[in-house]
C-alpha cells in the first residue's frame, strides 16, 4: 500500500511547452495526504496543463513527479488505478443517460454488471440525481452535470482526486451543493487536488493553497497565509435611502480608517479584515439611524491577492486555451 | 423526489445525507478488467448510442437505398440490358459500398468524443490502451449490420436472387464487415487527426466516393479507357465487389477472398497501433 506516504503528490520542476508557449514553466508541489489542496490561478496561469500531467494525460518536458508513490511517467498505469479526474469540460458521455454513465465506468473499473448497477442507482440517489437517472446528460442543468462529473469520479473510490474548476460557470446553489459533496468527500479521507479560479472556493475547501501564474507558483500557504501576505478584505454595505450615505460615511470614518464611496450611490466600503470591528460599525451605523440594505465582509478577490502578489491584477493569459492539448497537435 | 432536509438548512437538500455518506464511503477496488470486458463495455456504450439516436442509421441507410433503386431502373437498362441482369450485378456492390461508406461515421464518432471532455475520463482510466477504439469498433458492427441487411432484403424484394443463397449471402456480408474492421482503422485515424466531426465526415466522403465510383460496384471495367481500367481492376474496392459476387453466386475466387483479407489485415496492421497512440497521445 502507498497509502500511509505522507505526501500524495510531490512534483518539482514540472514543464510544459506548446510550441513557443511554456504553459507550464517549473511548478513544484506538495500536497499531503488526505488534504485538500488548492491552485489558485487565472485562466491560462497552467492549472489545467498541471492537473493533466499529474493525471498522466500528458507527458512533462521536463520535471518530475510521484502520484500516491508512483512516477507519473515510467508508472503512468498504477498512478491511473488510484487516481480520479474531472476535467474542465464536463467528463461525462452527453449522449447516454445518467445512469448509463455510471455504469459504464462502473464496468470499465472492474466491477461486475450486477456491482455496477446497483452503484450507479446509490450514487444517483446520493447526488439528487436519482429523477434524472433515465434521461440523455445533454438534457441535465450545469448543476446536475457537474454533480454526475463528480459522481462519475467515485463509483469506486479513488485515493486521489482532480478537480478542475468544479464550480465555474454554476449558480451559487448548485455551487453549494458542489461544495457539500467534496466536503463529504474529504471526510472520508479522498486527497483533493482542486483549480479554481475562485479564491473563496480555495479558502472554503483547502487546507493549503498554490497560487500559480504564468506557469509558476507564485505564493504557496494556507488561506490565512496567503490572505495576510495579501492585506485585508473590505466591508461593503449598502444603504436603502442613498441620501444617508454622507452619514454613513461619518460613522464609518470613525470606526474604521479609509472609507471609499462606491460608484452605486448607496455603496459604500473600508479596508477591514476583523468581523468584530466590522459588527460594531455595523451597530454603530444602525444606532446613527442609518437603515442598511445589506452588507458583507469581502475577502480580497482574486484580482487583489494578485495584485498584491505579482502588482499587477490577474490577467487571462492567451497562452493557455482551456483546454491546451487539444489546440495543440503533438510533434 | 423527497429527501429529509439536511443539517446545513440550504432551501434545497442537496440529497439525503446518510445516503450521500454512504455512497462515499470507501470501497474496496475491483481488480481492473481484462482487455476483453473493457472492449466489449465499449461496445455497449456504441449500442446505447444508436439506441437513443436510431435517427443516425437513417443517413447510412437511405442513400445506398437510392442508389440501388435510382441505378437499376435508370441505368440498368442502358448498362446491362435489363434492370433484373443489372440487380444481379449492382446488388453486391451497393452492400460493399454501403457497408464502407457505413466506416466514416467510425471517425466522426471518435472525433466527436475527442471534441467532449470523455475522451480525458477514458484516458485516466486503468484499462487496455486500445479498449475504446476496438470497442467503438464492435458497436459499430451494428451499423454494418443494418446497413447491409437493409440492401439484402431490398434486393430480395427487388427479385434479385442469389445462386448461393442464404449462406452465400451471409459469407458475403461476413467479409465485407472484416473488410469494414479494417477500413474503420483508417478513417479513426482521420478522426484524430481533423479538427472538426463534419471535417472528418468530409474528407472521408471525399476518399471513398471516388474510390467507390472508380470501381467495378457500378460498371464493368472492361468498358472503361485502359488507363482507367488499370486502375479499376487493381482497386481494393473492386476486389471486395468481385469476391462479393462470387460468395452470393457460389464461384468466389480464392485470390480475391486473400486480396481481401490480407488488405484488412494490412490496414489493421498499420493504422490500429497509429490510432492507439494518436488517441493516448492528444
């Protein structure tokens, strides 16, 4: 068993060009076993190339790695036998029903047809997918999609999991409900290797994080790391009368420092990064006679850790289309 | 569906959240399966295709059906003298083509998996390298099935009898369909290769036309120019026909049945290991 290895994933130096492109240019990683580990990146920062390599989907330049023990190039076989990808696009056959997914890879992972089926129903059920189970997965929301992708990555349980952009492009209940099952399954001991674009999805679901761009790790910590090196959120609130707001902004002024009118003339937000000091500007708003519409705590998004991180704000890099390879014949 | 709500209180359970833990939790892995299960799950997963969509049999279908009926009442008296002595010549040719032209959907449906993200779930999964293009292969059998079996029994109904009778015409079926094994290969080839599902339907179109048309399927080579001829004769496709022919009236000749199997035997040979490590490779 390779199992009780402290580290899951340990890669250095991986490379990856297309053409003149280093989509990948030197990542190294470590994930542990049994965590969820987060890269964070803009699209075309070399998320999707990375994953790909490490599920053996593509050949590194240059570099190493070592899946759950195994060298994803000269043992690309036994890394498939314990690994579990779901890809950007959804990895499920849209010309088949649900179920009939499910049990093709049930068959394709050695289980019987007997095993195979009743799987399928049980992960269907599980997934609130079970009235959707007869009909073609071309006729299935996003969420319901996604929600199969996932389920398709466990009809037997894999030791690791690649999780690309799970959640991009979906409403926010559906992203909840993404968000649940992946939490159910890090209980269960499965090590997540997750890319989002989404530094709240990073900081919901990861115990660690990389954050990648241009090909290279650019900051590596945990959420609260990689949010101190990055400086504060905000508090945002919104007024119901817009008439309140220079108000509102006195009061604000006094609690917390910084206070920047938003171009919604009933927004207004100050650099806080401490819910107790923004509770007691919250009560002191409302003691001022100040009526709220809402407000949040916002972390700094992705745009600002990169910002921080880099001084310029993340940008789409041409370089690396969604999905690299497939553009990209092979010599 | 009605599931009791879960603790996190969202307006909507996602599902029930002993079965969602139960689904989770950890089952022992299946030893993987052999080559054999693997390629026959892929066959079935070709099969469930033409189950939901029955309407794509109606392309392969259709157009041999017009060429039989169009060439034997138009062309088969000017060709042969009659349109029953044309049926007798043009029957077994139509199977090969429509058999053959049946192949090029064998590219599409592989380019069209490549152009959907289920092409990367295959590739990740521990199981025989060629698996998905050998099973693709066998659910496309079905298609050959139909196709042929539909020129048959429109030959049967159009008077056309075969000296050979039932099991000759099976014999001539059976070896157009190894034939088809082969071709399959290369046009999967094609598949990985083009961009596009209907770039591949295209080229393939483009590649077995001619070669159909530049066959004995329709007219006898001997009245075709030389240069022509020459040609007509050494085509593989005129072979196929010939050997075709023979097995449906009982004289078939053992060269062409040779010519045949080796040919199908070549292709196999050359492009399902090309395809193999196109489709691991892309």
């Amino acid at each position: 068993m390779t199992t009780h290895s402290p580290l899951a994933i340990e890669a250095t130096g991986l490379v990856k060009t297309f053409g003149e492109v280093r989509a990948v240019d030197g990542v190294d990683l470590a994930v542990r076993s049994g965590s969820v580990y987060g890269v964070l990146g803009p699209n075309g920062a070399g998320k999707t190339t990375t994953i790909r390599m490490l599920a053996t989907l593509l050949r590194p330049d240059a570099g190493s790695a070592r899946v759950l023990g195994h060298d994803i190039v000269s043992e690309a076989e036994a890394v498939r036998g314990l690994v579990s990808l779901t890809g950007q696009l959804a990895s499920v056959d849209e010309d088949l029903t649900g179920w009939e997914n499910l049990v093709l890879l049930g068959r394709l992972l050695g289980l019987k047809r007997p095993a195979a089926k009743a799987r399928a129903t049980e992960l269907l059920d599980a997934f609130g997918i079970a009235e959707a189970a007869g009909r073609l997965v071309k006729k299935y929301s996003g969420g319901m999609r996604r929600r199969l992708d996932v389920a398709a990555s466990i009809v037997v349980t894999p030791q690791l999991m690649f999780l690309d952009e799970p959640t991009t492009g979906l409403d926010p209940r559906s992203r909840n409900q993404v968000w649940d099952i992946i939490r159910a399954l890090v209980a269960e001991g499965t090590t997540i290797l997750l890319c989002t674009q989404y530094l709240d999805e990073a900081d919901q679901l990861a115990d660690r994080i990389a954050v990648i761009d241009r090909g290279t790790v650019i900051a590596e910590g945990t959420a609260g790391q990689l949010k101190a090196s990055v400086g504060s959120g905000a508090l945002h609130v919104r007024l119901l009368d817009p008439d309140q707001r220079p108000e509102a902004e006195g009061v604000l002024g006094r609690e917390l420092d910084g206070v920047h009118l938003e171009s919604d003339p009933a927004a207004l937000s100050a650099p806080c990064a401490d819910a107790d000091r923004a509770a007691e500007a919250i009560a002191e708003l409302s003691r001022a006679g100040v009526s709220i519409a809402n407000f949040s705590l916002g972390q700094p998004s992705l745009d600002e850790v990169f910002l921080a991180l880099t001084g310029r704000p993340a940008e789409e890099s041409a370089s690396e289309p969604a999905d690299a390879t497939r553009e990209e014949q092979p010599a | 569906m009605s599931t009791s709500p879960t603790t996190s209180g969202r307006s909507e359970p996602l599902a029930n959240e002993t079965a969602l833990r139960n689904a989770l939790a950890s089952t022992p892995r299946p030893p993987r399966p052999s080559a054999v299960s693997a390629a026959l799950t892929f066959g079935w997963r070709g099969m469930l295709k033409v189950k939901h969509v029955p309407e794509q049999l109606l392309d392969v279908t259709i157009t041999p059906v017009m060429f039989v009926v169009m060439f034997t009442y138009i062309f088969g008296g000017a060709i042969a003298g009659s349109t029953a002595e044309y049926l007798d010549y043009i029957l077994p040719g139509i199977l090969v083509m429509s058999v053959l032209f049946t192949t090029i959907y064998s590219g599409v449906a592989l380019n069209t998996d490549l152009t959907k993200g289920v092409v990367d779930r295959f590739r990740s999964l521990p199981i025989w390298r060629s698996a998905p293009l050998v099973g693709s292969l066998l659910g496309d059998t079905v298609r050959y099935l139909v196709g042929g079996t539909v020129i048959i029994v429109l030959g049967l109904a159009l008077g056309y009898r075969p000296d050979a009778g039932i099991i000759g015409v099976l014999a001539a079926l059976a070896l157009v369909i190894v034939f088809a094994f082969g071709l399959s290969w290369v046009f999967m080839t094609i598949g990985l290769l083009l961009r596009s599902p209907s770039a591949v339907l295209n080229a393939g179109f483009m590649g077995i036309f001619p070669l159909t048309f530049l066959s004995n399927v329709f007219v006898k080579p001997e009245t075709l120019p030389s240069g022509l001829e020459a040609f007509v004769n050494v085509n593989p496709i005129s072979v196929l026909a010939d050997a075709s022919r023979g097995l449906m009236a009982g004289n078939a000749a053992t060269e062409d049945l040779a010519i045949v199997l080796g040919t199908a035997a070549l292709l196999t040979a050359v492009f399902a290991p090309l395809t193999t490590r196109l489709y691991r490779s892309r």
